[in-house]
C-alpha cells in the first residue's frame, strides 16, 4: 500500500479487526482483497487496551448510541465541515421542525458541502460561508452563500454532476450585483415518522 492509499482508502471506512492471538495483540483489514494480519506494536497494543474500557461501554453502556444505517445527521455534517475547515468563517444552520431521521447518505452530502466551500477559498480572501439547511415535504434544502464570490460552477461541474446521481441533486447557481454566489440545492429524502 503506498502512502497515497493509505490518504485515500483510510482503514476505519474499509473496517479493521483488532484479536488477540498466540499472546500477541493482531489487526487486520475487513477488505476481502487484503488477507494480511499484523502483529501490534507493544505500545500500540497498550494503548489499545488503554481505549478497551471505553470501548466496552459504547458497546454496553447506559449511554450507548444505535449506529442508524442511512440516517442523515446533519449537525454531523456541519461539525465535520468546522473541523476540516477550521479557520475559515462557516456561518451554519439547520432546520428541521419536525425532527425527522432523514435517510439520505452521509458521505455524498458532506463531499460536496466539503467541495463547494473549498471552491469559495482564495489566497487574498478570507471568505464568509452561509450555509442553511431546511427539510421541507421530504426534501434537504441547502442554500449555500459565498460573500465574496470567488466559486465559479464550472469548476464544480464533475461534483454537481456526482450529486445528482447519487443523490438525485438538483442544484442551482445564481450570482448577484453584490458580488455574492448562491447556490440552491434541493436533495430528495426517504423519511422515518
């Protein structure tokens, strides 16, 4: 595996085992083509058994959350655009009256909330990022603003055209007088009661 494949194929989206075994602590990947297990550093696997406690308890505890397959978080969403994106000025908003579990894929809606603000990023610029989330009759509405009007559709046209056939996106651009960009998302969703 080179280093470029270890950026672009991380080993918890693929899934890892972690056993014990011959005295030994070992790991290997859940990916059917990869049949390696390794042994654990000393100081890996006392750090893992540092971590197992806490491990127990999200697995059995009174606190424990159901991993819901399916089910759009977008506070998720927007926490993990604030961490990737941590010095630049993100102005976000979710609203969802009825507080509905919103089945949509997780990983399709963040890359291209991740792509349309790295597309409003300039050198010389610090920009100002509005993003306003709604649900509305089985729909996520996404306005996306850009203050300073630095993202141009065409450079997002091969993600645009990912959204909409993953996500059955429909996305509309529209620039003002004022220097700003719009973009107007619509995504069809699946709805829990």
């Amino acid at each position: 595996m080179t280093p470029q494949d270890k950026d672009e194929n991380p080993v918890f989206k693929k899934g890892i085992w972690i056993r014990e075994q011959q005295g030994q602590l070992t790991m290997g990947s859940l990916d059917k083509n990869d049949n390696s297990v390794m042994v654990l550093s000393d100081e890996l696997a006392a750090k893992l058994h540092t971590v197992e406690s806490d491990m127990m308890d999200a697995l059995f505890g009174d606190n424990r959350t159901p991993f819901r397959p399916g089910v759009l978080d977008m506070d998720a969403v927007f926490a993990k655009l604030k961490k990737t994106f941590k010095t630049i000025e993100l102005k976000l908003s979710f609203a969802d009256p009825h507080q509905r579990q919103l089945l949509c894929a997780f990983d399709p809606v963040f890359t291209l909330m991740e792509n349309l603000v790295a597309s409003s990023l300039s050198t010389s610029l610090s920009p100002v990022i509005n993003i306003n989330a709604s649900v509305l009759e089985n729909h996520l509405y996404i306005i996306y603003r850009d203050f300073d009007s630095v993202s141009k559709p065409s450079d997002l046209a091969p993600e645009f055209y990912r959204a909409k056939n993953r996500l059955n996106a429909n996305i509309q651009f529209k620039k003002t007088e004022n220097n700003r960009t719009y973009y107007d998302i619509m995504i069809p969703l699946g709805s829990e009661s």
